[in-house]
C-alpha cells in the first residue's frame, strides 16, 4: 500500500517534470474546438460535460495504472493494445523511464462515494491528462470503452511534425441503468467455434454488455463436454440442423472461453434446457427419454417434441451430474435451466421436473434461471425468469418475487428477419427492423415494476445461421442498441442522434471484419458490405 502511493507519487511528479519540461519548450498548440457529447459513443453515458478542447493522444502520450492491483495493470495493458489496433501508437503501461512523456492516461481506483457500483466510473479528459477513476477495474474497464469510442478514427497530421489523435474534452460520469446485459448465441442448432465466440465477445465487451448466455444443449446437439457421461458430445454433439457434422466444446475450451470472457469482464450464463429440448441428450443415453419414442439424432427445426422423463431417480443423478461439471468450470452466479416448450410434458411432471432440477441448481451454488414457463412451477423467489413470450407469466413472476430479464421475441430476438427480404432469420414473432429493436422501454415493460427487472438480453437462435458471417449479420447492429437500451437511462436514448452515432460504428465494424446487415434506415459511414456479400448463392 505504502510502496503503491510512493510509485503513485513518482509517477505524478515524473509526469509533472516532463510537462514543465515540455511547456518550456514549445508553445501550446491551438486545438479545433471539439464536442464530447456529439461524439460517437454508444452506450450513451449518464453524464457528459464537454470542455471543447482536445487532448491529443500521441506517441507521446503513456499509460499509467494504479498498480497495487493487477486488475488494473491488465486494463492498461488492454488500452494500450486496442490504441495499437485503431492509430497504431505504441504507448508504454507503467513504464518508469518514460522520458518523452508528455501526456498521460490515468486508469486510477478511486473510492469516490459518487462511484456508484461495481461497473461506475469517471473519464476526466484534459488537455494534459486523461484520468479514469472506478471502484473496480471492472468499472475501469467500462471506461476505457468509453475512451476507446472517443478516440477519432484519422489523425490530425497537420498541428505538429507527428500524427496526434484528438480526442474532445471534458468530463463523463457514468453507470449502467441495468446490472445484467447481455446476449444469447444458440449453439446447439447449429456449432460456432471457440474463435467465432470469442470475437462475438470482443464485440459485446465493446458495447459494455457483461452477459453471454450459451444455449449450450437442444434437440438437435450437445455442446459441452461432460465427462461422466462420454455419449452426450460422441453421440448428440455429432450433427446440426440440415445435418451437417455438429461439434462440441471439451471442458478445456470451454474453460478457455470463460477465462477470456472474464478477461472482458463478461459471465457465461450456461444453460441446459430440460426438460423439453432434450433429443439430443435421449438419444445418446436412451433412459433419459419420456415421450415414448426412440430417440432419433435430429436435424430439424421443428420443436416441442421431446421430453425428459420426470419420473426416474436416475434421470435426476445424470442431471446432477451434468450440473454438477458445468458448474464446477463455470465461475459465474447463473445456471439457465431451460424450461421452455415442454409441450410433451405433462403439467404434473413439469412442475416435479423444474422443483427437483432447482434444488440441484442450488445444491451447486448457483442461482437459476428458466425461460418464463419455469414461473408455473413451485419456484423460490430467488429464482429468474427470463420473458421471452408471455406477459402472463412474467406477471406470476413479479407475483412471486422474482426478477425478470427481458428478451420480449418482437423486439429482443435477434434472429427475427429485419423484413420480408432478410435472408436468415425467422419471422415467428415479427419483422424485426433496426429501430423497432431500439425504439421501446425495457424501463417500462408490460407492467412489471422496474424493482423486478433485472436486466435484458437479447437472444440469437441459430436454426437459419451456420458461419460467423451470417451470425453477424442477424445480431450486426441490433445487438449494439440493446447495449443501450441495458446500460443508457431512457432519458438519455433518442433514436434520431442513436442513429447518427450508430452509422458512425461502421469504421470499427469494418476493422473487426463485421459483416453487418447494412440497414437502410441508417445512414452508414463508409460502409464496405452490401446485401451481396453474404449472398448464399
Ligand atoms: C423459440 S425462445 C424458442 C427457441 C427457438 C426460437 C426461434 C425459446 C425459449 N424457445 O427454441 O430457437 O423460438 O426464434
């Protein structure tokens, strides 16, 4: 502690000297007055004041961190390595002979009372010195979100002798509206790699969402390694809808996808739905099953034709199980259960599945999640429903207590067609254009009081999709307005000046190599793709 302020106070005076050094040397540069709050940040923060000047980021500008936490170290390190990417500045983290330093970021923990949560933080942009100030290097991470959005895409070339970068001044407080924000790949249907989900979560870390749920198990394919029970992957990871070879993460890969996602301070919420949606898991061990049938591997689209058997102590120990793995390599506090569309399943089982499954949820730490039909079991308030389709039981829920995360299908599913030309997708629930996605109140949904709502998210089901390129063009850029709509208070969300900073998101996108569904409604900064691109002919 006592060695951090010591280096802390190097640090300040190391930079103070440099600049007195500098300001000596050369006169102050005449900055081109700039406007922080126009500048292109999505979420939207809760508080901007802009200065109007600019602090120009340079190969003299240098990072520091409050180093008696490596969290915070690692922030610095990830600033700098994203600076690399966008102007190609190689700026030095906590380096202590940084003699041409004339510029600092600051990534400070502060224990500021108006720092109000976890993920709060303050950017204070001067002329000098960038400071970012959070509890958490959680919350620091947010920030340098912020700080990376703001950053122009070209440089200036022509203040100096040097390309400098300037970025408005001024000062941003800010702090998510909702603590659960996230999105939902459906891994099942069809199999995206261990690369493909990774890049979906430097996407979603870009946008502050701090959610990725996987739907990890369906009736056409088993996704995760469970070692007590070999067949789950061998047998039920074997295929994908239209019947191509499937594909499964081993425990070792999906640890490695936790460990990154952590890394951009987002939680898996894992989930295996039951106990319909479970062909694939019947047929590789025929016990499970309960619908009469022999299983067959499935590579359909159809559902609700499957079922566990409720009824068998022996279903319940490969539950427990299965639970039981998945929760060992899965730090976070969810465990998504499923529940939905269990149509072959009668009322009674249902209600004796979902009971029985809860207390093994619980029995593992962890707090559960059902889609919203888990509300009409005898579930503990403790548990979440997640609305996707009916207000009915979203409202059982509040009854019981419950918080609620909303994914509404007709305007929260991104794998719902744009419009009747939209070449992947489903319709089931609606056209779903970019500003029908944006333009509603998750404040204010339905009836149920906000006290209950505990975040959104918005789900991409996998039944028309099978490459990473067709996966961003359904969820490119609907997934980009629910990080507002999760994070922005609805004061602060207007789909007119949304528009205009979501069109300017085009030169990241492109420099993700991200084949967005390049909607007419916005009017994209040099956008590179078109409808052809992602043609399937
Ligand atoms: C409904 S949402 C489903 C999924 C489908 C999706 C397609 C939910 C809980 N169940 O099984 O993939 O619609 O949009």
């Amino acid at each position: 502690m006592k060695q951090s302020i010591l280096t802390k106070t190097a640090i300040v005076l190391l930079c103070l000297t440099a600049l007195i050094a500098c300001q000596e040397k050369k006169k102050p540069i005449n900055f081109p007055a700039t406007d922080l709050a126009k500048a292109n940040m999505i979420p939207m923060p809760l508080k901007t004041i802009p200065t109007n000047s600019a602090f120009a980021l340079d190969k003299n500008t240098a990072i520091y961190t409050t180093e008696s936490d490596n969290k915070f170290v690692d922030v610095g390190a990830f600033l700098s390595k994203k600076i690399k990417t966008k102007t190609d500045l190689d700026l030095p983290v906590n380096e202590s002979r940084a003699d041409n330093v004339e510029r600092i970021i600051y990534i400070n923990q502060a224990d500021s009372e108006e720092l109000a949560g976890n993920e709060a933080y303050q950017l204070y942009i001067t002329r000098d010195s960038v400071i970012i100030n959070a509890k958490t290097a959680e919350g620091a991470f947010r920030g340098i979100q912020t700080f990376r959005q703001i950053i122009p895409e070209t440089s200036n070339d022509t203040l100096t002798d040097h390309k400098m970068w300037l970025v408005p001044t001024g000062k941003i407080m800010d702090n998510p509206n909702f603590g659960y924000r996230g999105s939902m790949l459906d891994v099942a249907r069809h199999f995206f790699s261990v690369e493909d989900v990774k890049k979906y979560i430097d996407l979603l870390a870009y946008y502050k969402m701090n959610i990725l749920h996987l739907h990890l198990t369906d009736d056409q394919g088993w996704r995760i390694e469970i070692k007590s029970w070999p067949k789950l992957t061998e047998v039920g990871g074997s295929t994908q809808v239209g019947g191509e070879s499937g594909g499964f993460y081993t425990q070792e890969e999906y640890k490695d996808i936790v460990k990154y996602a952590a890394e951009h301070y987002i939680t898996i919420v894992p989930e295996v739905d039951m106990p319909g949606h479970t062909n694939a898991a019947s047929v590789s061990y025929p016990f499970l099953n309960g619908n009469g049938k022999t299983p067959k591997l499935y590579t359909g689209t159809e559902v609700g034709f499957s079922t566990f058997d409720a009824n068998k102590d022996t279903v319940y120990a490969f539950i427990d199980d299965v639970i039981r793995e998945i929760t060992a390599i899965s730090p976070g506090p969810y465990f998504h259960v499923g529940g939905d569309e269990s149509h072959v399943t009668s009322k009674k089982d249902y209600v004796t599945f979902v009971n029985k499954v809860e207390k093994i949820v619980h029995k593992y730490g962890k707090r559960m999640i059902g889609w919203d039909e888990i509300v009409t079991a005898d579930v503990d308030s403790n548990a979440i429903a997640q609305y996707w389709s009916s207000g009915k039981n979203a409202k059982l829920a509040v009854q019981k207590g419950m918080k609620v995360i909303l994914s509404p299908a007709n305007k929260a599913y991104l794998d719902m067609q744009y419009d009747t030309l939209s070449k992947f997708g489903l319709h089931w629930a609606g056209y779903v254009p970019v500003d029908t996605a944006y333009v509603w109140t998750p404040e204010e949904y339905d009836g149920i009081p906000l006290k209950n709502i505990l975040g959104i998210e918005a789900p991409l089901w996998s039944e028309t999709i099978s490459t990473m390129e067709e996966l961003e063009y359904l969820a490119f850029p609907r997934v980009i307005g629910f990080s507002e709509l999760g994070w922005t208070p609805k004061e602060n969300r207007n789909w007119d000046n949304y528009k205009i900073r979501l069109a300017n998101q085009a030169p990241y996108l492109d420099r993700m190599n991200v084949k967005y569904y390049p909607s007419e409604l916005i009017d994209w900064k040099k956008s590179k793709y078109t409808y052809k691109t992602i043609s399937k002919d």
